[in-house]
C-alpha cells in the first residue's frame, strides 16, 4: 500500500522516474486532461503512449527478472483499462520497478518522438517565415524558439502554435506578394522599353514614322495599365493593413513606401506615367515628397531635403522580384519621409 513502511522500503529500491525528465514531464501530461487538448495532441501523445508501452512489453519478453517482479502484483495493480502497462503512476508508481536501462529507453523515446514534431514546425516556421519575407525583427523573435534544445509537451504547443501563426500570415501575404510581383514585373518592361528607344536618334529618320507611332501606342498603354496596377496594388495593402493593424511590409519595410518611391518623379497622369524620372527633379516635386508645400515663395536649403531613393540612384523596381533587400535599400528606405 502506497506510504505504508514496505512500500517506502521498495521505493528505496526503485528507479526514480524524476530523474528522467521527458519522461516525468509525459507522466505530468498523462495525468491531465489531455484529451481535452487539441486533436494533433491527443494523437501525439497517444502514439508516444504506444510507443512507451510497446518498448515495455518487448522488455518484458526479453527479461525474465522485469517479468516476474510485475508477475508478483495483480494485474489490476499494473495495467490500465486497455490492458496494457499503466504510465500515468497512478494511484502507484510502477515505472520504477522497471530497470534503469529500460527507464532511460522510455525517457528516450519520449524526447526523440516530441523532437520529431518540434522539426516538423520548425520547418514549417522557416517556409512561412521566407514565404512572408519577413523582417529581421521577425526573424529574432523566433530566434530562441527554433534554436531551444528542450522537447517538452509545453515546447511541441509553442512550436505548434507558432508555426501555425506564421502560416496564416503567409496565407494572407503570398497572393499579395504575387500580384506586386506581376507590377514590378510591368515596371521592369517599361523601364526596359524606354532604355532601348530614348536617345535612338535613327528612329527619327525618314521611314520610321511606323516605329515611332507604336511606341507611343505602347506608352499609352503603359499609362493606363500601370494606373490600374497602382490602384490595384495600394487598395490592396490598404485593406491588408485594416485587416491586420500593420503595414504589409517586404523584408521589414513597408511596400506602400517602396510604391511612393517607385512612383517618384514620374508624372500622375497622361500618356507619359509610365516614364522613368527626369535626371533633373523638379523643385516643387522635391518638396511634396519631403511633405512640404510646393510653393516656390518658400525658401529651401536643398541640402536639408531628404533624397529619394532614385536620386540616390537605388533600383525600387526589384523588390519583391528579389530573394532579400540589401542593406543599403532597407536602410535608405528607414529614411523615406
């Protein structure tokens, strides 16, 4: 009988079930309300039960000393409503009277099948994290989960939960991240398309009145298309930040400063939209992308305005079309007004 003196003179015999932690810890949860848990945990913890249970009964058919110390107790005593050996050491601790090799098999097999999960949602953290272009303070807020080496019922739930966190936020980020890419994609035509043809004096000449009138078709189209991808792309970072409280942001800046960017310089309608910015920026532009009032009876020192990004001759075309934002760019963008 549990605390009679026979029984704390076989505990002194026994092994100490405390002294493995992973298997301690499962024996904490066995007496739980586990089954009140999540679906995925009640499977967890029924197949490491399992597995606990099968290492047991192997033990038993290779060692005649573990089989008759338990051979001496009534059934009742030792085994569980199924039949099988009773972890959860109630109303009695018997784990212990198996041998201490066996014991640490247990332990063992605890740790390795709760680490097996815990890489699972560690892969699935790593995706979702690349998938969402997440920002360096991202990264390091996971930083201690992913790096931990303990494999405890509390560490499957984190890893789980934050996994599960991560993957819902990729969910909403990824169709996102693809239509900005099919713009950036478009940026990159226009932009290609007016290298090839300004300063290409030849199209001049008679004879090719026929090329000139296609680009200008072309720029016309641009226009209008890159309109309704602009309107398209802020409409849908803006619904994205009422929906989540946060800008959506690529690498940790936020993409509806990287569009105020791209946009600079390039004029807000008609025919030419499409254009790259002058060499020579506009005053009045400089000022309204510094926030200030475009009047020119308003004296400004040029040298206190900030620089946009592509008069400090930085790409803002590639950004999500890029595996990482440099440095530089992420670190000139902290600076946009």
């Amino acid at each position: 009988m549990k605390g009679s003196p026979a029984a704390e003179r076989m505990a002194k015999y026994m092994v100490q079930v405390s002294n493995y932690p992973s298997l301690q810890d499962f024996v904490t949860v066995l007496n739980t309300a586990w089954d009140e848990t999540p679906e995925w945990e009640q499977t967890l913890i029924s197949s490491v039960k399992d597995a606990l249970q099968d290492s047991i009964e192997a033990h038993f058919k290779k060692n005649g000393m573990a089989r008759q110390k338990f051979a001496s107790m009534p059934e009742e005593a030792w085994k569980d409503e199924t039949g099988r050996f009773a972890l959860n050491e109630e109303p009695r601790p018997l784990i212990g009277y198996l041998d201490k090799k066996q014991v640490g098999a247990m332990d063992k097999i605890v740790n390795e099948m709760f680490q097996v999960d815990i890489a699972a949602c560690r892969i699935r953290i790593n995706k979702s994290l690349k998938d969402c272009r997440a920002s360096e303070a991202d990264e390091k807020s996971v930083e201690e989960l992913l790096t931990r080496e303990n494999a405890f019922i509390a560490d499957v739930e984190e890893h789980r939960e934050t996994a599960d966190k991560w993957e819902a936020a990729a969910q909403l980020k990824v169709p996102i991240m693809a239509t900005l890419k099919t713009r950036e994609e478009f940026l990159e035509e226009v932009d290609h398309f007016e290298k090839a043809s300004t300063g290409d004096a030849s199209r001049f000449k008679g004879g090719n009145s026929l090329k000139i009138n296609d680009e200008n078709k072309f720029r016309a189209y641009a226009a209008k298309h890159l309109r309704n991808l602009n309107e398209e792309a802020i409409q849908i970072l803006l619904n994205y930040r009422q929906e989540t409280g946060a800008d959506f942001e690529v690498d940790g800046v936020s993409y509806l400063k990287i569009i105020k960017e791209q946009k600079f310089g390039r004029p807000e309608s008609g025919p030419n939209l499409a254009r790259k910015p002058a060499d020579k920026i506009d005053m009045g532009l400089k000022k309204k992308y510094n926030k200030m009032r475009p009047s020119g009876l308003v004296a400004v020192d040029p040298s206190e305005l900030k620089l946009s990004l592509y008069e400090q001759g930085i790409d803002t075309n590639k950004v999500v079309l890029v595996d990482k934002l440099s440095e530089e760019f992420q670190e000139a963008m902290s600076l946009v007004p």
